[in-house]
C-alpha cells in the first residue's frame, strides 16, 4: 500500500495484517499511535489527525528550549513572532523558521556543547556568519538561505530590537559563489513520451496537464478545484508569496486542459486526489509524480520542469515579458527576461552571424 499522508505509515503483523500508526519522533525517539479506522471510512482522517495531534503536542513540549534574552535564540523567537514574519506566507515561514532553526542548533565549535542558540547578540559576528555559511559549503544553496536570512532577521533587529542589535552582522557577508543546478525544462519530445505512457483519462496524465496548461507551481496544482474555475477562466492566489504582496491571477482555461478535465475523474475538493480521497500535499505530490515520470522513462523530468518548459515555449511563441509576468505571476521582470532572452538569443545570432566573417575589401 502507498500512503500520501505524512507520518503515516504501515505495519504487516505475522498473520499479514495490515496495522496503519501516525509515527514521529518526539524528544529523539520515534512514538506511534495506532489508528484503528479504515482507510477512505468518514473517521479515518479524524483519527489520523488526533492522533498526529497528540504526537506532534508531545515533540514540542518535550522540544522546545530555554530561551534567554538577549541570545540569538531569542532574537530568532522575537522575530518569528514580529508583523515582518507574519505577513509571509505559511510555507516561507516554515522554510525560514527551520533555516533560522538549524543555525541556532550548530555548536560553536567542533565537540563543543555550546550551541548558538545561547550566543549573546554583541558576541555574535561575521565571522560565525561565515562559519555557519561555510559549514553548508557541501549545499551552497543552503548556505547562501542561512545569510540571507539571518541578514533579514537582524535587518529588523536594528530596527525593532535596537537595544539588543547595534549592527547587522550579516550584512558585510557574501554569499557562497556556486553555479546553480537547474530543473530539466521538459522538452515536446518528452511531453508526448508522458502523453504515450499515461494515456487521456488517468491521474497521471490530469496531473502533467493542470501544470502544463496553467504554468502553476505544484504547490497550486495540488490545490485547484472546481472552486477555481468559472465562466471559463482559473482564479487562484498562489501560494509562494508573502501575504501582503499575494495578487490573484486569472488565467483562461484553455481547450487543451478541458478536454483532459471532460475526459478525467476528478476530486471535490481538488481536482487531483490520493487514493484516499483527499488532497496531495505538495511534497506528496512530488514524489507520486517522480515515480509517474520514471514509468514514462523520463528519469531526468520533474514536476517543476513542466513550469520551466510552459515558460520557455511562451517565449519563443513570441510571449512578451509582461506576458510572462501576467501567466508565472513573477512581481519582478528579472525571470521573465531570463526566458525572453533565451528564446531570443538563436534569432539574434542567427541575423548577424555572417558579421563574423572578415570583409576583405
């Protein structure tokens, strides 16, 4: 059996019955609980979420450190608890809670029990910003997030806990010089290799086209249902923007993505559902795809790619870059050039590539 809800996991007695547990680790150790409904009956997900929730209340209570003022642990506190953090959506605060997190738990030193959480603000300098970024030098994407961040934590310090954070000792740190790893942009070939796997009316094929034909980030595509579509348009906020900067797009539903919706079985409350009736999360989602797009034989293809691919034919379909920034919901044109220019760049070279010939007369 495959489970798509986090923490849930199965155990097969000697008689092979099947036992499903809400698992997590509370305090270093892992604890269960047993939930004792049936997959897909109307108390399953209750159960499965009280029992969640009694777990998860136990890891906090037995997790949650001594905070003294004045340490970075409390400047990390104070800040998550600030209308700056607030306002970012719920994801970016996770992501930025648990970057803020792992620096905290690094000790200052090799061997040592000092931990930064109890470093004082005034002894805390650049040179243990660097140290924190050099210690992710493995995944320099990672630590590159830890001075960003800490950066734009002790920005607000400066001026909200001024008594505490005279400086920014983030700010004089650069990052980590690396060349990034991109996604695979899908090309039309692999397109119609997942098309010839996952024929029309499958989840597979429902999920390669809500993001194919929307442009949408998976994190959106899992969550689209019937309550985003009317009058023949797609309304949604994305959910990868910060709460006070969130727009709305509108996007037109096109023909090519209503005939895959005509031709699949759709959920209620999202159009693409787990075997159990409900939502995927993002991360679920991901990983049920990966697996979709190895049974294609397209081991080098991701969900994400699918959005780089939507991008790059706009842009060499002629899309403009406030086109781009209007489908992708991009606040800035930085991307949106990026794609214009690539689209460009085999055009422009194309016209003046008989100027490198030298003129002899």
């Amino acid at each position: 059996m495959q489970f798509d809800l986090p923490y849930l996991v199965q155990d097969v007695d000697r008689h092979g019955n099947v036992r499903l547990y809400a698992r997590t680790k509370v305090a270093g150790k892992f604890r269960k609980e047993r939930i004792r409904a049936q997959p897909g009956s109307p108390t399953f997900l209750a159960e499965y979420q009280a029992a969640l929730d009694r777990l998860t209340a136990g890891r906090k209570e037995a997790e949650t450190p001594t905070i003294k003022t004045g340490t970075l642990g409390w400047l990390v506190a104070e800040y998550e608890q600030s209308f700056v953090f607030k306002k970012l959506a719920p994801r970016e605060q996770r992501v930025r809670h648990l970057i803020l997190e792992s620096c905290l738990n690094e000790t200052t030193k090799p061997g040592s029990s000092y931990r930064f959480r109890d470093c004082p603000l005034d002894q805390f300098t650049p040179d243990h910003v660097r140290l924190l970024r050099d210690r992710k030098k493995d995944k320099p994407g990672a630590a590159n997030n830890r001075v960003k961040w800490l950066r734009a934590m002790f920005g607000w310090a400066c001026e909200e806990r001024s008594k505490w954070a005279k400086t920014n000792p983030a700010a004089a740190v650069k990052a980590a010089d690396y060349d990034r790893k991109t996604f695979h942009t899908w090309t039309l070939e692999e397109f119609l290799q997942f098309e010839a796997r996952h024929p029309l009316g499958s989840k597979s094929r429902l999920a390669m086209a809500l993001m194919a034909y929307t442009g949408m980030r998976r994190s959106d595509a899992v969550a689209l249902g019937p309550q985003h579509v009317k009058d023949g348009r797609i309304t949604f906020i994305p959910q990868k923007t910060s709460t006070t900067t969130r727009k709305t797009l509108r996007l037109p539903l096109l023909d090519v993505l209503q005939k895959v919706l005509d031709a699949s079985p759709l959920g209620v409350r999202a159009f693409l559902e787990t075997e159990y009736g409900v939502p995927f999360t993002a991360n679920g989602f991901g990983g049920w795809f990966r697996d979709r797009c190895d049974e294609a034989g397209l081991t080098h293809c991701t969900a994400h790619g699918l959005r780089r691919a939507g991008a790059t034919f706009a842009a060499e379909n002629g899309a403009t870059v406030p086109q781009l920034m209007a489908i992708f919901g991009w606040a800035t044109a930085k991307q949106a050039v990026h794609y214009v220019d690539e689209a460009n760049q085999p055009k422009i070279a194309g016209s003046a590539m008989h100027l490198i010939i030298a003129n002899d007369g």
